[in-house]
C-alpha cells in the first residue's frame, strides 16, 4: 500500500509541476521574461572578427561586458576589438584562434584562463558554408565545415565548461541554423553540420538538468539566411521566410541570451514549419517546400565576396 501511495504522490507532484510549467510558458509567451543583467561577465565569442560575431560583441560591449574576441582572422578581429572599445567596452581582448583545430582551441583556452578569466557566457559562432551540392563539395572542403561548425563546440566546451560547473555559474549559447532543422538542397555538409551542432548542445544541456546543475545556461540559435555576406547571392521568394536583416538577428539573439530562452528559431514562421513537418506526409511537405521556393533558395549563392 505504502508503494502505492509513493507512486500516487509522485504522479500528483509530475502532475503538478507539468501544470506549472505550462502556465508558465503562457504567461512568458504574452510577458516577457525579466532580462540578467552581464554587466561584468566574461562573454567569448567565436568568429568575432566580422557578420553577425561583430555585431553581438558590439552589443555585449554596450552592456558592459568584458569581451574575448576569437577569430582566425587577426586583421579583422582587431578591427571589431576597437569598434568594441568605440562602442563603450571597458576591456575587451582579441586572439587570433583557428577554431577547427582542437589543440589550437586548448592552447588560446589557457591563454584566456591566465589573462583574463573564466568564460561565464560562451558563444560559439564561428561558421563557414561551400553551398555545394554533396557529390561537387571537395572531401576537404566537407570536413572544414564540420571542424569549424561543430567540433569547435565540443573544444570550446571542453575548455570552458568545467569552471562554468564548478562555479555553478554559466551560459553557452549555440549559434546553429534553421539549416539544422531541415535539410536543404545544395547544403548537405553545413546542414549535417548545424544538426550536429543543435544535437550537441541540446544533449549537453539535458545533462546539466540530469545532473541539478541549475546555474548553466543554454541557449540554441537557429535562424533562417542573415544578410552578413555568408550567403551572398541567395534569396527568398517566401514573404514568411525573409532573409534576416542582421540587426534584427543580433537584437533578438541577445533578447534570448537575456531571458535565458533555451530555443529560438528566425523568423517566428520557422516554428510553424517544425510542427508541419512532425505530422504531414513527406511528400505534402515537398509540395509546400516547392510551392514556397525552399528548394531554391541557394540557386543564386556566390559566398563571401573575398577582399582584393
């Protein structure tokens, strides 16, 4: 009986708190969460040195962060260094660091470590794109995308997680794709990539809720295209799925980072696509993704206009 009981209690308690948390989320889906203040944090992003990675180090920098600026690119990382600065940054440190080499993370994570800190907010952005169909992508060329957009994560994280545990204290925010949601033609590595990456972020953060560790933070990014230059050349014909303004991007990733949002997906339209694609038949699916010009939207890709 006593067994019985047990189970009874606890059924009442799920029940209960399942009940919670979903007024909860409806509550915070009309009133926004309260935003943390960083004031004082130590925020190190990947891929500062230009698009999107630039433009949250200058928004960190205005709310008074102490930034840690990566990018294999030391010309350009300097150059967000003194925006940052310009911008109001009290301190903020540029190292050039190749991301998709792990000993080369792990080499600059200890420079960090010794001359400024531990990373309290950890934003993995850094990323490239070939916009290949699978059989053109060179192999070379498959596997940079992988090193640079998803094993950067597991060496970013490695690095710096162990102090966010012990100090209980943290945020990684994952900067993926809503093309690691759906796959989408003439994108299989950097897709296979961001799905990764997604899947990497959201399994570690399952076991900080495992494992209590209340005070780290996870926050997963997946926008559609950002008019950055990494997708120079594509469009979109789908009024529900505009390629981003960068301003908007930043202003909504930092919104989430803010309200400690685990997801946010670009533009709201992306949410509606997820459910869609949990119950309609695959080839209903084709037909709106036909219908909506998804299956195009690279057909006029160039990439990155690269400097003279």
């Amino acid at each position: 009986m006593s067994s019985h009981l047990k189970a009874a209690k606890k059924f009442l308690a799920f029940l209960g708190k399942s009940l919670f948390s979903v007024l909860e989320g409806m509550v915070l889906a009309i009133i926004s969460k309260p935003r943390k203040n960083v004031a004082g944090e130590i925020v190190l992003i990947t891929g500062a040195g230009s698009g999107l990675g630039r433009l949250l180090a200058l928004q960190f920098a205005r709310l008074g962060s102490v930034l840690i600026l990566w990018d294999i690119n030391k010309e350009g990382n300097e150059e967000t260094c003194q925006l940052a600065l310009n911008a109001g940054a009290m301190k903020v440190h540029a190292y050039t660091c190749d991301c998709s080499r792990r000993e080369e993370v792990y080499k600059v994570a200890d420079q960090v470590k010794k001359e400024v800190g531990d990373v309290s907010i950890l934003i993995n952005n850094a990323g490239i794109v070939t916009g290949k169909s699978f059989l053109e992508c060179p192999d070379e060329h498959m596997e940079k995308s992988f090193d640079v957009n998803f094993k950067a994560h597991l060496w970013t994280y490695k690095a710096f997680l162990p102090a966010m545990i012990a100090n209980n204290h943290g945020h990684l925010v994952c900067i993926s794709s809503s093309a690691g949601l759906v796959g989408v033609n003439a994108l299989a590595d950097y897709c296979a990539s961001k799905f990764a990456a997604f899947g990497f972020a959201e399994s570690v953060f399952m076991e900080h809720y495992a494992q209590n560790q209340e005070g780290i933070k996870t926050t997963i990014v997946c926008p559609f295209f950002i008019k950055t230059g990494m997708f120079e050349g594509c469009t979109s014909r789908c009024p529900l799925l505009p390629i981003l303004e960068p301003e908007y991007a930043v202003r909504k990733i930092i919104d989430a980072i803010l309200q400690e949002r685990v997801y946010l997906y670009m533009p709201k339209f992306l949410y509606f696509i997820m459910f869609l694609k949990s119950f309609l038949p695959i080839k209903t699916g084709m037909l709106i993704g036909d219908y909506l010009g998804i299956f195009n939207v690279m057909d006029g890709f160039t990439g990155p206009k690269k400097k003279v």
